[in-house]
C-alpha cells in the first residue's frame, strides 16, 4: 500500500464566498470526483500532491439544498446529490478532514434523514 498515483487536494468551504475554513484534504486517484458531506453555499480546492498549486480554483456555489456534494476538480464542477450506487468506491471528504470510500449510501424518501458507510485506510511509510 503507499500512495501510489493518489493525489491531494486543499478544500474549504464558505457560507458568503468571503470567509474560507478549511474542511480538510481529500486524497484521490487521478480525474476521479471527489464526495463531500457538506451543505454549504460555495467550495473551493486547489492541488498539493503531486504538484502542488497555489492558485484556489474559482469557487462553485451550491445547486441547491442536499447535504452531499460531488466535486470534480479537473472539470471545476460540482453537483449536490444523494448518493446511488454508481457512487460506491468513490473518497468522501468529511468535516475536520478524513477521507473514506463510500461502501454504502441510503436516505428517506423525504430527505429527513440518511444513513452511509464509509471504509478508511491507512499505511506507515518507511
């Protein structure tokens, strides 16, 4: 295991597009979208690894009210969403940072409440 082709990428959150806090680093493979549990109004990010880029990319303001967020860096898009199956296996970013893969995803049908479960990883280098 080790970092292999994965890449990470810088990632704050504002409510007015002025005020940035960080909501963490998310680490993917190459051209693959990023799942963030987050219902704030813009998001942006910028590349630490492999290069790392000290431009922030300009940010994207929410579609709408859903409490998770599909970002796809290099396409600078973003789409709220509820999760289906064609989004298992994918890295969801949670607040204060950690990144785990989305083994399963489920909500009402009203959107009051919703369920997912999330594998994390790790490895020493050395």
């Amino acid at each position: 295991m080790g970092l292999g082709n994965e890449e990470c990428w810088a990632v704050e959150t504002s409510r007015d597009g002025e005020k940035w806090r960080s909501l963490g680093k998310a680490w993917k493979s190459p051209g693959e979208p990023v799942l963030m549990h987050v219902s704030v109004r813009f998001v942006r990010y910028r590349q630490l690894v492999p290069a790392e880029n000290s431009e922030w990319s300009e940010p994207l303001e929410s579609e709408g009210d859903l409490p998770m967020t599909m970002v796809r860096m290099e396409d600078r898009a973003r789409q709220d969403l509820w999760p289906r199956d064609e989004h298992l296996g994918l890295p969801m970013l949670l607040p204060g940072g950690e990144t785990g893969r989305l083994q399963a995803f489920e909500h009402a049908s009203d959107g009051s409440s919703w369920r997912y479960t999330l594998e994390f990883r790790g490895a020493r280098e050395g």
